[in-house]
C-alpha cells in the first residue's frame, strides 16, 4: 500500500436531527479498501462531520497500524469547507461542542505523518453520502418497525 485517499461525510436531517457518517477508504488504484457507515443519533450537521473524521482517522490506525500511519501518505477528503478549514488551521472553532470534536481529532491526526486534508465538491464526494443516507434510511426504517 502505497497512499490511501480517504472520503468522508456526516449528515443530519434537520439541523440538529437524527444523523449518520460515511467513510470511504480508497488504495492507491482508486479501488474501495473499505466502506462505513453509522447512525450517530441527534445531531448538528457539523457534528456528524467531525465525528466522521474522528471515524476515518481510529478506523485508518486499527487498518494500518500505529507504524504504518506514521509514513503512509493518506489524502482525506470532505465536502465540509469549515471542517478541512479548521483542521487546516484557517478557521476558528467557536462553537464548544465543535471544539472538544476538533480537539479529539487534531490529537488523533497527530500521529500521522503524511496526512493532507482536501476540500471537494459533493459531487467528487457522493459516495461518501451515500452511506450516510444509507444508514440513515436504515435508521428510519428500524424506527418504524418497533
């Protein structure tokens, strides 16, 4: 494995609402490695992209391994302009809750070595959404058998 590009997106229905991530890992051949997603429950639309982000980076260490993430060259990509701008460093956090998700990621992407952030269009992104729209479908659809 020589570099991974690495999708993500989070989701909410309604801003706060019930909300989903997806993460998409790619090798360097643009095949899918690995695909997730999760129902997170209520919460903001920029929650739900930290939280996926927070995702990307612990499942990318349980894959790789602590060494392997020191070198790998791994690009992850968003379509959340403010997420990729903060973990950049060229936006504030002022929001407390968004502030601890930026503190646990920024902790968490210290490890790697080689990590670029990349913003993208929704386009570039739609498989990423997909899996967030999937489990939320999921969600609903388990809602509404109980």
């Amino acid at each position: 494995m020589n570099k991974v590009t690495i999708y993500t997106d989070g989701g909410a229905r309604g801003n706060p609402g019930p909300a989903a991530l997806g993460v998409l890992f790619l090798g360097e051949k643009g095949q899918i490695l690995k695909e997730y997603s999760q129902y997170l429950g209520e919460k903001t639309n920029n929650e739900a992209e930290y939280l996926a982000l927070i995702f990307a980076l612990k499942k990318a260490k349980a894959l790789f391994g602590k060494e392997k993430i020191e070198s790998l060259p791994i690009d992850l990509k968003s379509d959340s302009e403010l997420l990729i701008r903060q973990m950049k460093g060229e936006y504030k956090i002022k929001t407390p809750a968004i502030q601890n998700l930026f503190l646990e990621a920024w902790n968490l992407k210290i490890e790697f070595k080689n990590l670029k952030f990349y913003s993208v269009s929704r386009e570039e992104n739609k498989r990423a959404d997909k899996l967030v729209n999937e489990a939320l479908d999921n969600q609903a659809e388990t809602q509404k058998l109980l």
